[in-house]
C-alpha cells in the first residue's frame, strides 16, 4: 500500500504526513515504532532514518528516502520521503467510562 494522503494505517496505528517535528526529541537507535503487546510482533521500518519521541512518547520520524513500515500481520506501508507523527489508536470504555489506548 502506497502511502498517498494525510493518513495511513496499520493495525491500531495511525500515521499522520506533517510539516515540522519537534526539537526536543529522544532520538531511537532502531526503527522500531511499536511491538505487539501479546504477539511481539514489530511495526518497523526497513530503511535507517530519523526515529524519535517526545516527552509525552509520541513517535515522530523523519524519511528520506520511500520507505517500508512491515508487520508480520499487517500489509506494508511505502512511505514517500517526509515527517510523520504516529498515533495509537484510542476508544471509549462505556463500561469503565474512559478512554483507553486499543492493543494489537
């Protein structure tokens, strides 16, 4: 799947296409953006690039080349060069009445 608007998707990420990252980031030393949390499953990307967080965790990253984002279970992205801003998926509890991150 080639990534071609503002918003892609694999699994319960979401990607968002920015114009500008933050400064103030903890730089990662692998591409890894997020592991399942009961399979242990990898959303990584395949080329090097700039991979970081901020203070809240938010993943940003930085490609400069197109690039695949692969997981064993899900289809791959092929990212264009560019800023992006990863999000987790997040839904409504009416039960406990809050809102929690969803798990892959």
């Amino acid at each position: 799947m080639k990534f071609s608007q503002k918003f892609a998707r694999q699994g319960d990420l979401v990607f968002e296409r920015i114009d500008s990252i933050p400064v103030e980031m903890k730089q990662e030393k692998k591409a890894i953006l997020a592991r399942g949390e009961h399979t242990g499953h990898l959303h990584q990307l395949q080329l090097a690039s700039s991979v970081g967080r901020d203070s809240d965790g938010t993943v940003f990253f930085e490609l400069k080349q197109e690039t695949e984002l692969t997981h064993q279970e899900h289809h791959t992205i092929v990212f264009p060069p560019g800023k992006y801003k990863m999000h987790q998926e997040r839904e409504y509890d009416y039960f406990l009445e809050g809102i929690r991150q969803v798990r892959d």
